[in-house]
C-alpha cells in the first residue's frame, strides 16, 4: 500500500527489490527512506522525488553521476529513471525517478549538537570532513550546494562526516546565473547566505563558505547564529547585521537575540 500521495510507505517493495523500512527525512522536493535489498540485504538511503521531476533529473541525478566516489560524500549507489505521471490521480512509486544512496547509519551532525560547545579537537576533524567533501564536489565543477548545514552532515558507523542531500545544487561557472528569487530556492535560512536569504545576489561556492562558518560557530560556542526568535531575513535588512558579523569576526559571540 503505498503512502499519501503515491509517495513510498513503510513495508512497501519498490523495484520488486527494496523494502521500505522507514522514512529516515525529507523537504518539500523530496522524501528520503532506508530500504534494505531483498536480495543482497545491504542497507541505502532511497531518495523519491515529490516535487518536480526534471528539476531532480537535470540538477541533482545528473550531478551525483558525475561526481567520483569520496569518503566524506555520501556516495550514490543506482538510479531508476521513471516515467512522470501527468495524469491528476496520485503518482505511483516507481513511476517516478528515485536515487539509492550510501546509508549512513551514524546519524547527523545535528543528532549530535546538545547545545555545548564540542571539544575544538573533535569540531576540527568533523569540520575538515566537511571542507574536504565540499571540495570534491567541485573538483569537476564549481558546485554551489546552497543547503550546507548540520542536517546535510550524515556519520557513517566509523564516524566519518559525510556531506548531503545536492537537491539545490548549482553549477555555478557553467551557468553563472543569479540567484532568481527568495521563493525559487528553498532551504534552511539560518545557514544560508544572506544574498540567498534575500535574493540579492549571484550564486557560487561563496554561500557555502557562509553556510560551513556558521556550523563551526555554532560547534566550538554551542550556540546557534540564529535563535529561534530571530526571523533571518528581517536580521540581514538591519544596518546593525553588519556590525554584529564584524563581532563574530572579532571573536565576540554576541548572538541576535540576545
């Protein structure tokens, strides 16, 4: 029986091979399960595509095809192209493109954030993992992941850090296009850039590097950028942001909000 909306459920076969075990995270674009292969019983992560199909094909398929295996990028493991279901009833899985990746079953980076500051030791190798990861994607190509955050850090059972999910993926120096509109990409605002946040401004790797900063304050302070009472956008139209980025820079953590 499948889920709401023709979208994979729990004890479910997809491909006559992968048994849906659970859902493990999604968005808006996309839902994310573990399944287990029937045959081999190995462990993936399947990604199923709930928003548009040729945006997931052209941008995200394409690119994890490309890109050349690497200990910290959750690596893919097959596609299965579908057909997309124009017709109004509810899509079925497997006429659908979906993606097995890599399981990591270490949980995320912010299964392991409590709120304190980690051990600069350890936040330093994790924070290397990612570097290291966003690197290799854009060995190839300068790729702008645009969703960096801890959510999108995934630990295999060695702990190794892993970096996620490329669903807003750009290739920036092949397309060098603006960023089109706050509502065209969505994503997590506190760990993105401000001209995402604000639709100002070109897209590249930059935003990462804003996005990578922020999870390492947010690592050796224990404390988020962004508490949950600070709406982001209206922070980045202040004259005060400004000023307030220069303190961290200083090294006085003095969050909004507080």
């Amino acid at each position: 029986m499948h889920g709401q909306g023709g979208v994979p459920a729990p004890g479910e076969t997809m491909l006559d091979r992968y048994l849906v075990e659970r859902r493990i995270g999604g968005g808006t674009s996309s839902q994310v399960f573990q399944v287990r292969d029937r045959a081999t019983r190995l462990e993936y992560a399947l990604k199923y595509p709930t928003g548009g199909v040729s945006a997931f094909v052209e941008r995200e398929v394409r690119f994890w095809l490309r890109l050349s295996p690497h200990r910290n990028v959750v690596s893919i493991a097959d596609v299965h192209l579908g057909e997309e279901e124009e017709a109004a009833a509810a899509p079925q899985p497997g006429g659908r493109p979906i993606v097995l990746l890599e399981y990591a079953d270490g949980g995320t980076l912010r299964s392991r954030m409590t709120g304190e500051p980690w051990p600069a030791g350890q936040a330093l190798r994790v924070l290397a993992g990612i570097a290291a990861g966003m690197a290799h994607a854009s060995s190839r190509v300068e790729a702008a992941h645009l969703d960096l955050k801890p959510e999108n850090v995934l630990f295999d059972a060695a702990g190794t850090a892993k970096v996620s999910d490329f669903g807003l993926v750009r290739e920036v120096r092949r397309t060098r296009t603006g960023y089109p509109s706050v509502a065209a990409i969505t994503g997590t605002r506190g760990y993105q850039a401000p001209e995402i946040v604000l639709g100002t401004g070109p897209v590249d790797t930059r935003c990462d590097i804003y996005s990578f900063g922020l999870i390492a304050l947010e690592l050796l302070t224990g404390k988020s950028m962004f508490p949950g009472n600070v709406q982001v956008e209206e922070f980045y139209r202040r004259a005060a942001a400004v000023e307030l980025l220069d303190l961290h820079v200083a090294g006085e953590h003095r969050l909004p909000g507080q």
